[in-house]
C-alpha cells in the first residue's frame, strides 16, 4: 500500500443515535482509537440502518449509511469502497441480527464484492451450529486478514465448532471505561440515592434479560433489609418495541405490584447517555446480570459493572462463567428466584466481602480499559494498514490525580487504587519532583492549581530541609518526621533531588520573589551536604543542581565543587567499565538514566569533552540494554540486573522510562542526533502502552499513572512518584517536539 498523509479505516456498523449494543460498542471502540492514535489513522463509519426508510441525525463520523436488509445496496457499498482511495481497510462488527438474508448472509455479497483488507469481530458464537449457519460464518472468516472476539471461550468454539484455524483468531475483551475508584456510597450520594443497598441491572430490555427472577427474589430481602432498592435502567430494545411495544416492562411493573415493593424498585424507563449509565454503575452495591441466554459469549454491562470495581452476580451464561473462577462474580442457577435470594442476601450482609470483590474486579479488569482495546486493535490493523499509521496521539497535560494526591501538608506517598493512601505518610523526595513538575507546569499555563501546588511543595521542603544541613526526608501522616525511617535509610539521594529540586525554584522566572531567594539559600546548603555522597545517583541529582545554579550565572565560586563532584562520577566510571560493560557501578538498578542525563548538562558548563563522551558512551549501552525491536524494556525491580547475570524485566517502573526519556532529551540537544529524539519518544510511548504487556499506564482523563509492570500485569495504585514520573516525562516530550 502508498505512504500517504492518512490512512480511513471504515466501520460497517450500527452507530448512534441508533439504539443498539453494537452501536455504542463502536462508538466506544472509534473514540479510543482516536484517543490513542494521531490524526494519520483516521477511523469513518458506514452506519447499518435497520431499512431504507429509516434514517438518523449521524455525526461527521459517517460517511455514508446503507440499509442492512438490502443486498443491493451493500454490494453497491462494496463497490464505493473499492472506488474510494483513502479508505485503507474495512472492520466488520458482525451479529447475526444485523444483515439481511439467513444467518445475515447479505454480508457475504458484500465481502464477494470488496477488494480491501478486512477483519471482523464476531459478537455472537453460538456452538453446535446449523450447517448453514457454519458455513456462512466461514464464509465470513475465509477472507478476513484477522477474526476478533472477545472471550477465549468464543476463540475455541470457533475453532472446534467452525473448523477456523485459532492462530487466525485475536482474542480482544469487551472494552471498559477508565473511571476512578471510589465506593458506592460517595457515588450514591452524589445522585441523591438515599437506598442502604443499592441494586441494579441495565442495558436494553428485552426477555431475554431474566429480570422477572430477580423481582420474584426481592420481597423476603426487602422484608429484612427494608432500604434495599432495585434499580432496572434502560429502554426497551427498539426492535422489541416495535413488535410488541412495552409488554415486557409492563409485565415486569405488575410482578412488582403485585409483590407490593413499588417502593423499592425504579424503571429508569431511558437509554441514557454515557456519563449518566456510568454514574448509577458507580453508585451500586451490587450489579445482577441475569440473562436467559447460556450461550452469551459477550456482555458489555457485565464488563461495565466490572470495571466500575462492583461485585456481580450472575446467572450462568457464558461470558460469566468464563469470569466465575476471578472471584469478582457469583454464579446462580438461570431462572432460579430462591438461589439468587440466597446469594443477595449473603453479600448484603457481608459488607467486606462485597468490598472485597469489588476491588479484586477492579483490578482483574484495567487490561479491559478503552485504551487497551484500541492497542489491541491497532495491532490487527498493522496488518491491514502500514504500521506508520499508527503513532501515538500525546495526552493533554492533567494534574487532576496529583491534585487530590497532595493535602494541606504536601503530596502522600501513596495511592490506593486511586485513593490517597494518608497512612503512607509523605516523602521529601515525591515533593521535590512535585515542585519540579509545577515549576514546568506554570511555565507552561496560567494553572491557578499550579500556581496553589507549588507553594505547597515548597514549604514542604522547607520542613524537610533546614538552613542547618539537617535534612528529614520520610514523614509520617501527622507531618512529623518519621525518625525510624530516616534514621535506618541512606538519605542521600532524597536530599540530593532536593537540591535539585530547590535549585529548580532557585533558577526560574514563574517562581515568586518570595520563593527565590530562599531557594537559593537552601539550594548551597544542601549541595554542601551531597558533595561526600557515596551514591552515583546523589552526585547525579548535585550536578543537576550545581547545572542550574551555574547556567544562571548564579555562584560561580560553585565551579571549583562542579569539578569535584563530575571527577568523582568520572572515576567510578573508569574504575567499573569496560567495553562491554559501560558502566558506572557492578549493577543496572533504578534511575539509571539520570547519571548520563546530569553528564550531558555538565559538559557543557565545563566545556569537557571527555565528559560528554563518557556521557554518550553510557547512554547508548543503556540504550542498547534497554530497548528491544522498537520498544523501551527497562531494568526490573525484582532482581534488577547485576553484571555478568540474567537482567530482570519486571516489576517495571515508571520512574525509569520517565529518567530515561530526560536522559535522551538531554543527548538530543547535546548532540543534535535524531535517533536519541526518537528514542525519546519510544521510551515516552512506554506509559502509552508501547511495553512488553501491550497496557497502558497513563491515565488519560486525569494524569495519574500505574504503579508498573508486573509479571501479571499492571499494578493498579497510583501513587506520586508513579504520577509526578509521567508528569515530567510527558513535559519533557512537549518540550522536545517544540
């Protein structure tokens, strides 16, 4: 296929307004994917309207809509994309109900006529097949570059049941909305829901939902728990209305009647927005999906429920039967009112248990979150559409996480999940790279929350720092120091990033007057303390600091210690390295970035050439350590990597690609070489989901950031190295592309 600007992938599909699963599913799946990737992957829809005569109000999106039930019409469609240039491939969201002919065989016309790549998702795979059923299904698969669905147990039946090879078959989940965590009381009350225990079921109904059984289960639970409310949100499906209208939910409404818990049950009678659907998620104690159907490979609600970090209960249908054994979903018999009573009425009266499940969902379900979906679909797509299509789209800058990481006192160490974790105390450490990511922020935005942080930041380390040398850098969550800590600990690379970090306010012109000078005080007061460090890190963060003091003209009788401290980096390295092991100690650990990142900024004020020499020689063995076919590996935590050893490549933190990023930044305009730019952005790409699980770190919407990578998958707290890391790893980016 040509290089060219942009690269349309086009959607057959149903799509909103159009009420229907698969329309939102799309939806979803297309506003990830331009999340994720930049303007040169360009995601259009060609909406599937249920007939020629009804037409909706579509967004630009669309680009064009033809009837399902019209075979002409979608050979004629089929045509037009073969005409259009810019379209680059097609991706077919497939259910048997959307296309005309039996078993939806109208899509095989199309697929006859269509001479662009495609894959299609399979939303249904029903096992034991009637032959003809089977053999359009295969039909469907035979041309496609890739076929998706979305549980393993689809991928087998697919397999075993439609003779389709499993290594043709990509398993992508449900997608999932990134929210933060937060319990179902904070969220009842900011919808007015006064209920104990909240309960409740969505989606579009239909009969085959099973809500009658949960009504029939309600009365004796209600008799014990009086404020325990049953909340039934969603439209009826729009093809079921048109059939039989709203029998199905008067139906339900005369159960509830005559069960005489009018009070305790509310029809939500919409198909509502997003923002609201997500917020009553929120604000539930326990979601139910009670389906009627065994063989229902994929439920959205289920998913959405999940992710919320609810506890489910559920009938046996086969998307939660593949999640019964996570320990988020309890399983009950389909059309069982007695065992589904029992198992309401053991988890209301569990409180732990119920918080227990619900976090454990949580967790189990960040790969699920949207930008993991559009990842996994980008990487299907490369088979379709050239790889350079898909770089990734820079996420706006957010300080909506380390807000509400920092108190009156400064920012807590610690996040659990999304909540600040008090207990864990604070660090002189996080709040020095608090400050430094503010100090960039505000000269970037007139950020009154910026503006507010920064000043907190700094007192703290006044606090933590005395005109006396002395220096404290743990403290407990009745701000005062933890002496244990601080006493039991090497402080010196804490102290040395405050330096560093006093040094950063020292030097800056969005900095108060009333900050500066006192930076600066403290800023000598603290290098004189760094200059013995034994750390390589230590004397790294002191020259970062003498760097700043020195470029701004700022105490230049600090020359003489300039020397002193990059000879004493200089030796180590000397005495450590050789050719195959560039090195300045016996081990790879953490931060290793940041020793080449200070040598780059110290040549320049020395004018030493040697120094940017040994500085581009550890950086590019680094380099050559930690990337691997395009993407940034760094050095794990559990194990690290010692010379002459197996290097670890897990736990993974963000602390390291965010070093790493500085450090090639750094190269980049010592040198001027491009490939240390495009590093950069490989080793940012990192927190994007560009690393060895495939998941993103970053969250979007709030500019907090995951914990790391394990060996399982991702650690889901968000504490503030992890946030203020990609902070400044995502302002080094910025500055880098200006």
């Amino acid at each position: 296929m040509p290089k060219r600007d942009s690269y349309i992938l086009a959607f057959l599909s149903t799509y909103p307004p159009r009420e229907c699963g698969i329309a939102t599913y799309t939806s979803d799946l297309v506003n990830a994917l331009r999340s994720v990737y930049a303007q040169s992957f360009a995601p259009k829809i060609i909406a599937l309207n249920p007939n020629e005569v009804t037409r909706y109000c579509y967004s630009a999106d669309v680009i064009a809509q033809v009837a399902q039930n019209n075979q002409a019409k979608l050979i004629e469609r089929a045509r037009a994309i073969n005409a259009d240039s810019a379209i680059g491939a097609v991706h077919i969201q497939h259910e048997f109900g959307l296309f005309g002919g039996k078993y939806g065989s109208y899509l095989l016309h199309f697929l006859y006529t269509l001479r662009k790549p495609y894959c299609v998702t399979f939303h249904t795979v029903l096992p034991d097949p009637h032959p003809e059923m089977k053999s359009v299904v295969r039909q469907i698969a035979t041309g496609t570059s890739h076929v998706i669905v979305m549980t393993e147990l689809s991928r087998d039946i697919l397999a075993a049941s439609y003779d389709i090879p499993k290594d043709r078959i990509a398993i992508i989940p449900h997608g999932i909305h990134e929210r933060p965590y937060e319990s179902p009381a904070t969220a009842k009350k900011r919808l007015g829901i006064h209920a104990d225990i909240m309960l409740a079921t969505f989606g579009l109904l239909n009969r085959g939902k099973g809500i009658e059984y949960v009504i029939d289960a309600l009365p004796e639970i209600i008799a014990q728990i009086p404020n325990t409310h049953y909340y039934i949100i969603g439209a009826t499906h729009p093809q079921i209305a048109a059939k039989e209208g709203e029998m199905y939910r008067n139906f339900l409404l005369k159960k509830v009647r005559a069960a005489g818990i009018t009070k305790n049950v509310h029809f939500i009678n919409q198909y509502l927005p997003l923002s609201a659907l997500l917020a009553y998620i929120s604000a539930t104690d326990i979601y139910i999906a009670p389906s009627l159907d065994p063989h229902q490979a994929v439920s959205g609600t289920l998913s959405y429920a999940l992710g919320a970090g609810r506890p489910v209960i559920a009938t046996a249908f086969a998307h939660a039967r593949s999640l019964a054994q996570n320990g988020a979903v309890r399983i009950v018999p389909m059309r069982d009112s007695a065992h589904m009573q029992a198992v309401l009425y053991d988890l209301i009266s569990h409180p732990s248990v119920r918080q227990e499940m619900g976090r454990h969902a949580y967790h189990i379900t960040r790969p699920l979150v949207w930008a993991n979906a559009a990842l996994a679909h980008g990487s299907v797509y490369q088979s379709m559409v050239p790889r350079e299509a898909f770089s990734f789209r820079i996420p706006p800058l957010k300080l909506r996480h380390l807000a509400k990481l920092t108190d009156s006192y400064g920012v807590i160490q610690f996040a659990d999940i999304t909540v600040p974790n008090r207990e864990s105390g604070y660090t002189a450490d996080d709040n020095a790279r608090a400050l430094i990511s503010m100090i960039e922020y505000k000269k970037r935005t007139r950020s009154e929350t910026a503006r507010r942080l920064l000043h907190r930041y700094f007192s703290f380390l006044c606090e933590a720092a005395k005109e006396d040398g002395s220096f404290s850098n743990y403290f407990s969550d009745t701000n005062r120091p933890d002496e244990e800590k601080n006493n039991s600990e090497n402080l010196a690379e804490a102290r040395a990033r405050t330096a560093y970090a006093f040094a950063y306010a020292a030097t800056s012109s969005v900095v108060p007057l009333s900050i500066l000078e006192h930076a600066r005080t403290m800023c000598v007061v603290q290098i004189t303390q760094c200059i013995n460090a034994d750390s390589p890190r230590a004397l790294a963060f002191t020259l970062k600091a003498l760097v700043l003091l020195l470029s701004s003209e700022q105490h230049s009788d600090l020359f003489g210690t300039c020397r002193l401290i990059t000879s004493r980096l200089i030796e180590a390295y000397q005495s450590s390295a050789d050719r195959k092991w560039r090195w300045f100690e016996q081990s790879l650990t953490y931060g290793n970035a940041i020793i080449p990142d200070a040598l780059f900024g110290v040549s320049k004020i020395l004018q030493d050439g040697s120094v940017k020499s040994i500085a581009e020689e550890s950086l590019d063995f680094l380099i050559e350590q930690t990337f691997r076919d395009g993407t940034y590996v760094p050095i794990g935590q559990n194990g690290w990597y010692p010379r002459g050893q197996k290097r670890s490549y897990f736990d993974q933190q963000p602390e390291d690609a965010a070093a790493m990023v500085l450090a090639l930044s750094s190269a980049y305009h010592a040198t001027r070489e491009k490939r240390y730019r495009l590093l950069a952005h490989i080793a940012f790409e990192w927190f994007l989901g560009n690393n060895q699980s495939k998941l993103t770190c970053a969250i979007r919407a709030t500019g907090g950031c995951y914990d790391g990578i394990t060996s399982e998958g991702i650690n889901v707290n968000q504490g503030a190295e992890s946030t203020i890391a990609y902070l400044l790893a995502r302002i080094a980016i910025d500055k880098l592309r200006r």
